[in-house]
C-alpha cells in the first residue's frame, strides 16, 4: 500500500510492510541490490560452470564476446600481479569499508532523492557481487568482452557493470549540480546590480 502526501514534489511514499514502515529508498536499495546481485552471481555461476577458462563464444563476430576469464586483480586487471599476501586481504577489507562509507552516505540522503538512492544502490550490488566472488573462489568471474579486432577492453561483469553505471549517475548528478549553482550565482549577481 503507497500513501503520498499532497505535494507531489516533495512526496516521501510509505510503504507498509509486515514490520511497518519502510520508505523507498531503502525499498529501492533492498530491491535493486538484490537484483544486481542475484543477476550476477548467476550469469557467474552459469560461465565458471559451462566454460571452460579462457573458452570464447563470439556473439556479434568482430565486436563483442562471452570469454571466461579468471580477475586477480581490480577493475581492468589493475594490482593483478601484485603479491598474493597483500592483493587478497586488500581486495577483502577495501570492499567492506567502502560498503560502509556507502551505507553511511546512503542514511544521509533525503528520503525522496531516488536518483541517488537508486546510483548507490548499484554500486552497493555490484561491490557485494565482486566481494562474493573474492571471498569464494580468490579472484572475479569476468565474462563480457568487447573488442575491435585485435583490440581487446578488459573482461567484465555485471557487478562491474553495475558500478560504471551507478558511479556515471553520481557523476552526472555533480556536474548538474555544479551547473546548476553557476547559474544560479550568475542569476544572483545580475539582479543585484
């Protein structure tokens, strides 16, 4: 059930659960990091599972690929060298803290910012998809290659995925704020003349 108040610019929606009242964007945060998740941990399971590592099926020939590869390191393969003793317990405690600072960003919010609400989301499941991984098998499952002949993009997934485009939206957000205040300075400073 949704009651919104009257003023549908600053609506704040309830919704009644069984343990009473939750309000969207911690519905949108449960909801959407969950589905990041799930969708993840499957399209994982399905390649580490039918693949052989390495073992490529081109889906559009010449542009874009489903390759099991097996990510030591960070995005793009970054610290994948760097010795096992420091590159497993970082890639473990680096995720938790930032999960955390996430979370305490996430409380901050206004109860009806959905964009925001929505972009940290998807960085909250695609962090805990990744972290899933390093915990379980030592490295990431990536699967989606793109490439222009021999030119190969680093492999990647949907967490991977998941997090470009929650951070682009946090990104987005702050140049559009940004823009935003110039204008209004620029409004400000011709009216006072």
């Amino acid at each position: 059930m949704l009651w919104c108040t009257e003023n549908e610019e600053l609506t704040t929606a309830l919704y009644i659960t069984e343990t009473g009242l939750m309000n969207r964007k911690y519905l949108i945060l449960s909801g959407l990091t969950t589905f990041v998740v799930l969708v993840d941990q499957i399209t994982k399971y399905l390649v580490h599972n039918r693949f052989r590592l390495g073992e490529s099926i081109p889906l559009i020939e010449g542009f874009f690929s489903l390759t099991y590869v097996r990510n030591t390191g960070a995005a793009f393969g970054i610290l994948a060298t760097a010795d096992p003793a420091f590159r497993i317990p970082f890639f473990v405690i680096v995720p938790i803290i930032a999960l955390i600072s996430i979370g305490y960003i996430f409380k901050k919010l206004p109860e009806n910012d959905l964009k925001l609400s929505s972009a940290l989301s998807l960085v909250v499941g695609g962090a805990i998809g990744n972290l899933i991984d390093r915990v379980y098998f030592g490295f990431v499952i990536d699967f989606l290659d793109f490439y222009w002949g021999v030119h190969h993009f680093p492999a990647f997934n949907v967490a991977d995925s998941a997090i470009c485009i929650g951070v682009g939206i946090l990104m987005l957000d702050l140049l559009t704020q940004e823009e935003s205040k110039e204008v209004d300075e620029r409004k400000n400073a011709s009216t006072s003349r």
